[in-house]
C-alpha cells in the first residue's frame, strides 16, 4: 500500500468459538502461512545489496514496508528479484563509486528503511535524499543526523525530521563512542552500517540491549561486531568484501504476537506457531504473556541462520493483570498495542510504565490505542510513559480506527474476536504494511472475518 492509495476498507469481526490450526513458513501445504520477519527482511535485502556477488534469501516478508525498501534498492540501482519468497539480490559491494546524483528516494511508511538507509549510503558515500510518506515524516530523524554528522556525515533533517538531504564527502568517516539517548535497533543499526566505513572501531552503548539482529547477519558476512549482551556494540571497519547471503528467515514473532495473543483470549483455542524468531530481543511479550498465567510452550529450538527460531503451543488461557517496566519494554516495544487487548481480558489491573517511546511509533500508541480501546468499552488511561488497564470487565465491542497504524489495526480486530459484541475496524487496509492476508490467515484458523472496501 503506497501513500497515494485511497481505497479504505473495513472489517468487521464477529466473536468466535475458537481459533485451532497450525502455521509456518509459506508454501508448505499443511500449514497457514505465518509471514516472514520484517526486521530480518528489511537488514537481509539492504545487507545484500552491501555485498559481494550474489545473495539468496527464503520466507522473505512481502509486504508494504519491505517493498518500500526494495523499491529503494531499486532507485539505487540494485538489482534484485522475487519469486514467491525466495529474494535474490545482486550486491553492489561496499564501493559502489560516486553514482550521479540520485533522485530522491521515497521510503513509504517505513521508518526501518529510511533509518538503515541512511547508515548505507553514508558508508556508500553516496548524495542522496530519503523521504517518505506524511507518517514517516513525522517519525523523529535526529536521533540518525545527530550521530551520523559526529562521524563526518553531511546530512541534514528538517525540523529533525524526513526529509533528510546526505551529500558525499570524505571518507573514512570518523569512529565514534556513542551513547544512544533510547535504545533502538533502528538507530544502532544505521550507526553500525556507518561504521563499515569508519577509520577505526565505532562503540555504541544503548540504556539497554534492543535487538540485534544487524550484528548477527554482520557476523554472518564476515564482519567483526562484539556485544557485551548489555547494550554496548563494537564494530570493527571489515577488510574485506561483505560476504554474499544464503539464508533462510524466520517467522516474524510480532506478527504471530497478534496469533497468540488471540489464541489465549478466545476460549477453545490451541495454535502451534512453527519456526518463529526467538531473538531475545524480541521475546518479552511471551515472558510477560507466562507471568500473566499463558499456556505457552516452546519446543524444537534451534539456530536458522544465525538466529533462535522455535515452535510455540498456545492454547486459550485465563490471564491475570501484571507490570510491565524496565528492559523488557525495549524487547517488546511493538507489541504493545496487541499486549492492551491480552490486558483488557486478564483479571485485574495490567500497568505499562517506561514506554515514552510508543508516542513516537506509527501513531501515539499510548494516546491512540486507549482512544480507540475505550471505544470498545476498555476500562483503560495513559499515563505519562505508558497506560494502566482494569481488566476482567467484559469488552463490548464497536468501531474502532487503525489511525494509519499497522498494528493498532490488528489489536483492534483480535479484540474482537472475544467480544460481547461484533468489532467494525475501519481503515484497515494499513494492515498490508507489516501482514497482507492478516484476516484470511485469521479467518484460516476458524475466524468470523468480513472485508468491505470503498474510496
Ligand atoms: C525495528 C526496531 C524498532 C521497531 C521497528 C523495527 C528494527 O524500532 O519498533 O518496528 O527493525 O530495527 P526502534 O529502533 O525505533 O525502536
């Protein structure tokens, strides 16, 4: 879905008996398929181009934000092809040489495209400009400008945000020893692309570790990057060609967060998740989900590629309220308009605290989603850096908006899959940005899910 598509659909979500099934990977015909991760998707097409000769990487996400990224690659002259889920990119190498001014590269709605970008062309020492879609730009870019113009880049925001103007200049770019004000693998990680170019070891240390997949597909292409596990990253300038990518992505877990999330609030469910990404950071839902009293179980885990993948046995589950602060939120911190809806159905009340950054997402998801929950008769405040929830109370149902949020979206269409009453979640379409089909593959699984579209 590009900025320029009008046409607004609607689903409308009856309340079910029960969602039963097994997914995994496409194209295996037992199974609903559970897309690709979008983290990975995003590093392994961008990290490709980087390389040396030719990549190939399966259970690639296709979907808005991953093509706003390759139409990127595209506009920079990098030739890639998809078929079904299979992407193959031909790399440019690190030293592409000074192309002719680019034109400008527009990202979408993807802020994880127009971040990492960044990084890559400055170690490309490429002029460009990166914009987007009026969403992405109101996401906060000083957060890359700021550490970027430290090593030598010149790049420009304006008002700190996208637009963002990079022009070539000399290089080696400076090594830096940066503290992140946030943790954000999204800026680490066009940090750490910088550094590819950097005359020296860049440090980066984050309040606390996000995840990290950058540097572990880094290390797959023969880079030396070293994590101390609590948030402070080295990267050391590679002497070498990045190596070519053969490589299979995991399941993407905030997409099957939504799945599970569902399975445990209507009763009579029991789902199995095959092959989706582990990586600590990104795990915090399930051991929040755990503490709330989830029946959740991972089995047959191993290493895909350099990262945890493993299966998950979810099964319908009576919840009780917790608190959410500290580290785990950054190992969370797309899952929490999906964690509200598992809040509104456990007993008692559920307290998200450090989350300030939620405000800076693809809507205010602390002041959108309790607008939207309150809506469907959720007992739920925002506070300063998160909300609290009175949970137990039955949730009515109703219209809701996605606000041009992905996620808030799904939230709002798994909230009524146990409702009193039918959910309406209008503008829906913005689903297709992070899960095309996301009602199909609901509806897969025993969902009573209608589409309505018009201008
Ligand atoms: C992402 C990092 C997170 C996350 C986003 C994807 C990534 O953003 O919210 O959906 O792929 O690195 P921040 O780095 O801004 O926290």
């Amino acid at each position: 879905m590009t900025m320029t598509e009008t046409n607004s659909t609607s689903l409308h979500i009856t309340p079910c008996e029960g969602l039963r099934g097994e997914l995994g990977p496409a194209g295996n015909d037992t199974t609903v398929a559970l897309p690709g991760d979008k983290s990975l998707s995003h590093r392994a097409a961008l990290l490709a181009a980087m390389a040396e000769g030719e990549s190939a990487i399966d259970n690639f996400l296709t979907a808005g934000v991953t093509q706003a990224m390759l139409n990127a690659l595209t506009e920079l002259g990098v030739k890639w092809q998809l078929q079904g889920q299979r992407l193959t990119v031909t790399g440019l190498g690190l030293q592409p040489g000074q192309a002719q001014k680019q034109p400008t590269i527009d990202c979408g709605n993807s802020a994880t495209t127009l971040r990492l970008l960044a990084g890559a062309l400055s170690a490309w020492n490429l002029s460009s400009q990166l914009d987007g879609s009026p969403g992405l730009r109101r996401r906060p870019m000083w957060r890359i400008v700021e550490p970027l113009q430290r090593m030598g880049v010149a790049i420009q925001a304006q008002d700190g945000c996208a637009p963002l103007t990079i022009e070539a200049g000399k290089r080696p770019l400076r090594a830096i020893n940066y503290s992140l004000p946030v943790a954000s693998a999204q800026v680490k990680s066009c940090l750490l692309l910088a550094g590819l170019a950097a005359d020296g070891v860049t440090t980066l240390r984050e309040p606390a570790p996000s995840r990290d997949h950058t540097e572990r597909m880094l290390r797959l292409m023969g880079v030396e990057v070293r994590s101390d596990g609590r948030g402070v990253t080295r990267i050391s300038p590679p002497e070498r060609a990045l190596q070519a990518l053969r490589m299979s992505l995991a399941g993407d877990m905030s997409a099957a967060a939504f799945l599970i999330v569902a399975a445990l609030i209507t009763p009579g469910s029991q789902l199995l998740l095959r092959q989706v990404g582990l990586n600590p950071g990104r795990t915090g839902l399930l051991e929040v989900l755990q503490r709330m009293g989830g029946q959740i179980d991972i089995t047959h885990t191993s290493d895909q590629s350099g990262e945890p993948v493993g299966d998950i046995l979810v099964q319908s589950s009576d919840l009780q309220g917790v608190q959410v602060a500290g580290e785990v939120v950054v190992r969370m911190i797309d899952e929490f308009p999906i964690f509200a809806v598992a809040a509104a159905y456990a007993q008692g009340e559920t307290r998200v605290s450090d989350a300030a950054e939620l405000k800076l997402k693809e809507s205010d998801r602390i002041v959108q989603l309790c607008t939207e929950l309150t809506g469907l008769g959720v007992p739920i405040q925002p506070t300063g850096d998160g909300f609290i929830v009175q949970g137990g109370r039955p949730v009515i149902g109703g219209r809701g908006r996605s606000h041009g949020d992905h996620r808030l979206a799904m939230a709002l269409v798994v909230a009524g899959l146990a409702s009193q009453k039918p959910v309406v979640v209008e503008d829906a379409q913005i689903i297709s940005e992070s899960f095309p089909g996301f009602h199909k593959v609901l509806s897969a699984l025993g969902a009573e899910i209608s589409l309505e579209s018009g201008k």
